[in-house]
C-alpha cells in the first residue's frame, strides 16, 4: 500500500505537495482521485497525481478526505499532463487542468437528478382514472396524462396535465403511482431524431487510404498517417469508416476537429453513424452536457468522442484510433499555458497508448508535410473529388489593372460583380470571402492624417457601422465615432481598408434583391445564429453569405458554384515566416467551398499582387511545388520545421522595464544554450502593446527541443522577473505577432 500521495492542488504553485495517506482512506486516495487537503491555514480541493511509498520530507500532513467515489483521472492521463508540462514549461496544474473539465473537476455539480413518475399496477388499471373522475378531476387528468405517455419526470407531468405536483403526490398516496428520483442525462442534440445513413461505397483512393489507417491501426507501422485530401475528396467519409473498423475490433476513438468547423452538420454525420456511443466534447456545451458527457465516456457507455481542441484528453479506453482532421488549424494551439498544440500531444498520446493517428488535411501544414515525406508518417492522398467532380475553375482579378481602368480602386472587380449577378440569374448561390469584420479597418482624418488609434493597443480601431462604435479588435474596447478629428477639428472622416459589414452594404447597393446573409463573430453572437442561417442558406432563402474564415471551412453546400476573395492580400504581408504558408492554406480552403454539386464551381480570386507564389500556388492547385519552394526557404533561414522555435513574450506595464527583462532573458538563453541554440535579440513584438501592456520578445531556435527547453529553465531561474511582468513562453509557437 502507497503511504504518500503526490497532489496538485488547484491554485498556481507549479508543485506537488506530498500527504500521507490515512488508513481509512487507503482504498479511495488512489491515483486521480479528487482530495480535500489541509495547506497553510485553510484546506484545498486537489488531485492526486501520484503514488509513492516514502517522501523526502520529514512530516507530512495527512489527507483530509476524499471527494466523490470514484478516480476521476487515470495514470495514463495524469502522464500526459506531466509531460505536456514539462514540455510546454507550464505549471503542472495548469496541464492538469487542461487534462479535465473545469465541471468535472468542481464536483459534485454532479448528474442532474430529478423526479420521475411511473404508474404502479393500480394506477394502470384502466379504472383507476374513472374512479377519481367525479371527486379529483385533477388527479384524474394527471393519471390519464401519465397513461397516455409512461415515464416522465414530476414537473413535466404536472405541467402536462395542468395540474399542480400536490395533485400527483396525492396519487401517490392511494398507491396510484410511484415516484423516484433518477438520473437525466444532458445530451447535446439529444431530441433530434436521425436518421441512421449506410456507408457508400469507397472510391479506390478512399478505399487504399482506408487499408493504410487500418494497418497503422493494427501494426503501427508506421503509428501516424497523414490524409491528404483535396477538400471535397471524402476524407470524412474514410475516418468514418476507420473508425467503424477499430471499434468492430473493440476499440474507442477520438475525432478532433476545429472548434470552428465543429458544425452540427459534422456532429451529425458521426452520430448516424454510430448512434449513441458517440460523445460531443466542446466549449459550447452547457456545463451539465459536458459533465454528462465526459461521464460516459470515462463509464466506458460512449466510445467515440468528437470534440475540439481538449476532447483529446477524453478518458476513452482501449483508444484505437485519433483523427485530427484539418490538422493544420492554428486553433489547434492552445495560446495560454500551457501552450499545447493538440496535433503534437495526439502523436504523442497515440505513441504512448499503442494507438493510431490520423492526421488528415487539404492542406497540411509543412511541419506533418516534412514528416510524412522523411518517412516518419505514411502518406496517403485523395487526389480526386468524390464522383469525380471537378474542381472549381479559378481566375485571378489583378486590382491593380482594375484601379487602372477604372481609375480608381473598386472593391468588387467588373469580373466579381459580373460572376455575382450571374449566379443570381441562375439561382446559384456564392459565398463572398473577407477575413475581417466591420466596415473598415481605420478612421483616418483626410486633412491632419490622424488615425483613431486603441489607447491600450498599438493597432487602429476598426469601424463599425451599424452601431457607430470605433472598436479595437486586439482588445474588444470600443467607444462611439467622435463627431469632428480630435486632433486638428476637422469633421469630415475618411474611411480606409475593408470588412465584411462594408462588402454586405456594396452588395446591397450592386444587387438591391438578392438575399444577403453575413457571418462573422460579429453577427454569430448567439449559439444558434450559426445553425439559422447555415440552415437558411442551405434551403437556399440566402443567396449570397458573406464571411469571414468562419466560412473557409468545412461548409459543403452543392449549390455553391461561385466563391469570391474579395481581397487575398490581407494577410500575406504579416511579419510572420508563416504568412505564405497560412494564405495559400486559407485560400485554397476557401476555394474548396465551391463546386460541390452537379454543376462545376468558380472562384475569383482578387488581389493586388497577383504573382506572389502563394496566390500562383492556389491557382495552379500546386500545393507539391509550393510546398517544395517553402521548405526550401525554411531549411535555408533554418526555420521550422527544420528546427524547433520557442517565443518567450514579456508583457508589462513599464516599456523599458519590459524590454530591459526580455534583454537580459535573450542573454541568459544565450549563455545557457551555447552553440545549440539560435536565439533573436529581444525586441517589441509586432502587436506592441495589447490592453495598456508594453510586450517584448525573444526567439529561440534549435534542432534539438531538450536543447531549447533546458536553455529557457535555466534562463528563468537565472534572471529574476520584475513583479509586474508577465511572460509566456510558448513552445513551437505559431503565433509570432
Ligand atoms: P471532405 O471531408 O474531404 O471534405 P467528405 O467526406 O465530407 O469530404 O465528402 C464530401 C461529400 O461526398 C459528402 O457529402 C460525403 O457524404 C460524400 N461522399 C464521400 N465519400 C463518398 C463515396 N465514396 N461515395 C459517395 N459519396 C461520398
Ligand atoms: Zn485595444
């Protein structure tokens, strides 16, 4: 019997603390076991997060109790969560927070129990009704209302039957009914009928994708597979059938898809499929549907899980396989400690639990792409579109041979509003592509050259119109569009740059009757904005959506047949060695929207550099090449995925006191590193300031990650962080801005 248990309490120590383990509660403190124990003066809610049979410290405390009845966390998630700590240089309880639910970690909010009625012999006795008839009409009704429908909770009953829950007890008094409290399950989507769907026959490059995730399910050799797809090509179509295979040999599985593509349309496909062993795990459950849901899985009653980001930690077991679809998805990456990255800690779960990884994508990013051509992952492709559609026939608008003709700059090309009215005649629909809200992305006085700037952030407010706000989009703050330019006096704005509530109101003017529906974080506020009007558009009572990414992906609509970038550009410039890599990702998957029915589908790509090789790749469908060119530029600045790259961003309210850290942090990684380490001299990150915090960075580089993590622990301890500073450090970041 272990005496000491390792806990983690739930505050930010980036400790364990050691307990002793009372007798009376050695069969319940076990690992993953959720504890009440005492720290300072007061007493804490905690994990234990390991076992052992002596500590190094003289006196320990003892346990106080433990919460619930059962381990919530199992070993192999507990590791987990020590390695994502000390890879990612995060506290310890931050990844174990990361590894469980807040809901499930707060026990007991518990399942939902309620009241539920149910006749007895007595009460079903067709004349037990008639009897009361004449002296309880009420209670009458209400057993009439139970017999006509059978179980049923005590508050719908009563409210069925128009009676009051007194009523109801009184039947149960004459042994008419019984009444017991049981357990409701919240499941998301519950009460939505479906239909179950039987599998299509697989085109052969399905089918031979399929045969090489089955082997990598059976053989793991190799473990991972990478799934490139081009969009449209049926990678669901495979998982779903990968899936089908591991679980006829027994086997659970893991879905993650981004939490943005987590449409019910997807939700939906999983659970024809496989009914109610699938379970929905993302952020915009209700925390009692969480709660359930994580149960059933940890119970072992659903085996597959579908989820976002985190859903990688569900406690599945006999895990078979893990699908990480459009494993590209920088939203994959966790942008707080820890900064985790869900692809990376599947392969690494997969390796650890003998299981599967599929990694599946249109466009993959460079660092799955490198891996898959050095061998370390299979490869398999899908090069064709389901049925043999053809891909959609894509056309480039030069703005800049626009502007001269036109002699001035449009917004919509000649070529873009020509292809627009088009689709209206024919009864098309087309999806209209601008990844920016608003109406436009700055206030600028024609006369000074004022820019209405963010006071806590370097950035310009973004207008919107609608509701007359300047809003920053760093931070979220907002105030009212002064009347006059607050510099010089002047009363006359100009507005610069484009969003998509600006491209809604051209629309209107260009096509006063078409339909115009527009999706942004702006207009999706509510949860069920974005099912209404993908359930509008689908059904076809929108002819034109307007959006931002939240339309690049996933979206398969077969009357789609014209797809406008209304400006490619917007991030192709950012101080960013991804910005080639990200655009030609966006692009190409917004591309992909059209042209999935019966009739082929156009894009229109406008952009004023029309011969940057990211937006000549898109054209050409020539990820290989592009791709090629790519790597070639990485290995020869010695970026990744050639080496590894932190960022360690220090954030605070004192410019000089900031940069004067982070200079010191790149001099002591420098000292700690030697020859193995790259690291950048500090300076301010691109976003300068975000919410009134001065931020300053520094980058280091390696081949080797230990080299980089031992650099950066031995930083830390050495160069003593000024109290009001922040920093992050973010392991492979992605995020450079
Ligand atoms: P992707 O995930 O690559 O975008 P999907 O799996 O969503 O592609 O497939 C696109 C469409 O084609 C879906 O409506 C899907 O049901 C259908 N589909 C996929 N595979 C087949 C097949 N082998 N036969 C017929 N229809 C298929
Ligand atoms: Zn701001």
């Amino acid at each position: 019997m272990p005496r000491v248990a390792k806990v983690v309490v739930d505050l930010s120590l980036n400790r364990e603390f050691d307990y002793s383990i009372p007798d009376e509660l050695a069969e319940t403190a076990v690992l993953g076991a959720p504890v009440i124990v005492p720290f300072g003066r007061s007493e804490r809610r905690g994990f234990i997060v390991g076992v052992a049979d002596r500590s190094d410290f003289p006196h320990l405390k003892p346990i106080r109790a433990v919460v619930g009845s059962k381990a919530l966390i199992e070993k192999r998630i507990t590791d987990l969560a020590r390695w994502m700590a000390d890879y990612y240089l995060a506290p310890i309880e931050t990844a174990i927070r990361t590894v469980l639910p807040a809901v499930v970690r707060r026990e007991p909010a518990g399942y939902l129990r309620r009241l539920i009625v149910s006749p007895t012999e007595a009460g079903a006795d067709p004349g037990a009704a008639e009897r009361l008839r004449a002296r309880a009409p009420k209670q009458a009704a209400a057993l009439d209302a139970l017999m006509s429908g059978g179980e049923i909770f005590l508050a719908e009953l009563a409210r069925r039957a128009g009676v009051s829950e007194a009523a109801i007890r009184a039947l149960e008094k004459k042994g008419l009914v019984r009444i017991g409290e049981g357990v409701v399950e919240r499941q998301p989507e519950a009460g939505r009928t479906l239909l179950p769907d039987t599998p299509p026959t697989l085109m052969p490059e399905q089918a031979a994708a399929l045969e090489t995730i089955c082997r990598a399910v059976d053989t793991l050799t190799p473990p991972v597979v990478l799934l490139y797809g081009v969009t449209g090509s049926g990678k669901t179509e495979v998982y779903l059938q990968a899936i089908r295979r591991a679980a006829d040999r027994g086997k659970g599985a893991i879905v993650l898809v981004p939490e943005i593509s987590l449409t019910p349309q997807t939700v939906e496909r999983f659970r024809r499929r496989f009914g109610d062993t699938v379970a929905i795990l993302h952020s915009h459950l209700s925390e009692g549907e969480r709660h359930d849901e994580w149960h059933r899985v940890q119970e072992g009653r659903a085996r597959i899980v579908v989820g976002a980001r985190s859903a990688l930690f569900a406690p599945v077991r006999d895990l078979g396989l893990i699908v990480v679809d459009e494993e590209h998805e920088a939203s994959y990456k966790q942008a707080e400690t820890p900064c985790y990255h869900a692809r990376d800690m599947a392969v690494l779960r997969g390796r650890r639990e003998g299981c599967a990884v599929v990694l599946g994508s249109a466009t993959p990013s460079l660092e799955s792409w490198h891996n898959a051509h050095i061998g370390k992952y299979a490869l398999a492709r899908l090069t064709q579109r389901v049925d043999h559609r053809e891909m959609p026939l894509l056309k480039i608008v030069d703005l800049r041979a626009e502007m001269e003709r036109e002699g001035k700059p449009n917004v919509f090309s000649r070529e873009l509003v020509q292809a627009v009215s088009e689709r209206l005649r024919r009864s098309e629909q087309t999806i209209l592509f601008l990844n920016r809200r608003g109406y436009a992305s700055s206030l600028v006085c024609p006369k000074c050259g004022y820019v209405a700037q963010c006071d806590d952030c370097s950035v310009a407010q973004t207008f919107h119109k609608r509701e007359q706000r300047l809003i920053c989009h760093l931070c979220g703050k907002g105030q009212p569009v002064p009347p006059r330019c607050p510099k010089c006096g002047d009363p006359a704005f100009r507005y610069a740059g484009l969003g998509t509530e600006r491209i809604e109101e051209i629309l209107a003017r260009f096509f006063p009757k078409a339909r115009v529906a527009r999706m942004d974080s702006d207009t999706m506020t509510r949860k069920e904005s974005y099912r209404q009007v993908l359930g509008d558009f689908r059904v076809g009572k929108i002819d034109i959506l307007v959006g931002t990414q939240m339309i690049a992906k996933g979206l398969d609509f077969p009357n789609v047949t014209l797809v406008g970038i209304v400006f490619a550009d917007l991030a192709l410039h950012l101080p960013d060695f991804r910005a080639g890599e990200r655009t030609f990702q966006m692009l190409t998957q917004v591309a992909g929207r059209a042209g999935r029915g019966d009739v082929a589908g156009e894009v229109i790509i406008q952009t004023y550099t029309p011969f940057h090789p990211a937006i000549q790749a898109v054209r050409r469908f020539d990820l290989e090449g592009f791709y090629e060119q790519e790597l070639a530029f990485r290995r020869e600045l010695e970026y990744p995925p050639f080496t590894r790259l932190a960022c360690l961003t220090a954030r605070g309210p004192d410019d000089a006191a900031t940069a004067d850290y982070t200079a010191r942090l790149a001099e002591a990684l420098r000292a700690a590193g030697g020859a193995a380490v790259k690291v950048s001299d500090a300076a301010p990150a691109p976003f300068a300031r975000i919410q009134g915090l001065y931020r300053h960075q520094t980058l280091i580089r390696s081949t080797s990650a230990k080299a980089i993590n031992a650099a950066v622990r031995a930083a830390l301890a050495a160069v003593r962080r000024p109290k009001d500073v922040l920093l992050l450090c973010d392991m492979d970041a992605l995020n450079l801005l």
